[in-house]
C-alpha cells in the first residue's frame, strides 16, 4: 500500500497501533490531485473532509473586517489540514481551504473519521494527540504576535519552519506572521 507510505509514518509517529487497526484505518483515506489555487473549502460552506498532504501545500486563511487576507495555517507535506472548527462542531467555515502548490491529498470524510474513532481507539488517541498539537501551535503563534516585534517573528518563522518562508511568496509569508509585505521586504534586506 505504497499510496499510503506517508501517513503510515505519519500516524505511527504520533501513536503506537497495530497493523491490523492500520490495516483498517488506511483505506478510509482517498487520493485527489488539485492544482495551484484551487480552492478545496469555502467560507460559509460546511468542512467534512480532512486532508493529508503527500505532496504540495495548502492554506486556511479568512478575510478579517477590513477586507484583509489573513493566513492562519500552512500545511506541507506530511501534515493535516482541515477547517477544524466546522469539521467538529458542523457549523460553516469561516476559513477557507486553498491549494498554494499543485497538491497530492489523501482525504477522509467527517463520517469516516467519526466512526474511526467509534472502532479504533487508537484513532481516539491519534486524534486527541492531533487536537493537542493544533491547540499548543496556535497558542504559541498567537502569543508570539504579541509578544515579538515584527523581525523577531519572522525570525522565529524561519527557524521553526523554512519551507514556508522558501517556498510561499512574500504576501503569504507576511500575512501568516502578521505584517505588511513591506515589512516583510524590508527585514528580509536586513538579514
């Protein structure tokens, strides 16, 4: 099950499960290909799917009151996205989903994962493990915006995750730490 490699290393990364439970996890999960600037997940529209990136990049952001892009997460290879807030609670997203590189997925459906989670109680534990990680990352990014100045957290962008500063341009890069384009230029002259 080459298809899979990936969120086999992903999965037993995060918890310790048996073949068997792998065996019947694996292939609730699909592959889909989606092009740059695609958009998988629209505002308003309700999130039942989670997405597992093979290969590519994508971003949730929203448009705050002044009519601004703001990014709040970037998916790379071997992570999850999904708008988690609507993918629990049901309700419409108010992110969106787009594809920032031509992308490879393996995607689950909210049922799926659900049921999973009835089944498996490994799947139990790798969700709460993921819960906990995304919980920890947006407190840490969120204190660092009021805690850091604009160079110190690019800074600390770069060091934690280079990909998205080498691989996204400046208006992405900018508006996941915060600031302007302009400011962004300007530290990255200085450095």
């Amino acid at each position: 099950m080459a298809k899979y490699t990936e969120l086999t290393n992903f999965i037993k990364k995060n918890i310790e499960i048996e073949a068997e439970e792998l065996k019947i996890v694996l292939p609730y999960f699909k592959t889909i290909k989606k092009s740059k600037n695609d958009i998988l997940l629209s505002n308003g529209k309700n999130s039942q799917v989670s997405y597992f990136v093979k290969k590519g990049c994508l971003r949730l952001y929203y448009i705050d009151e002044e009519g601004k892009d703001i990014t709040r997460y970037i998916a790379f290879e071997n992570q999850f996205a999904t708008e988690l807030v609507s993918f629990i609670s049901n309700e419409p997203a108010q992110e969106t989903i787009q594809v920032i590189e031509d992308s490879e997925l393996l995607y689950i459906t909210h049922d799926d994962f659900r049921h999973l989670m009835l089944s498996i109680p490994k799947w139990k534990e790798f969700y709460t493990r993921y819960l906990e990680k995304a919980y920890v990352n947006n407190s840490k990014r969120l204190i660092s915006f009021t805690t850091l100045d604009a160079s110190e957290r690019y800074k600390q962008l770069f060091q934690i995750n280079p990909n998205i500063v080498r691989r996204l341009p400046n208006k992405i890069v900018a508006s996941y730490i915060n600031i302007s384009q302009e400011t962004l230029s300007r530290i990255k002259s200085k450095i």
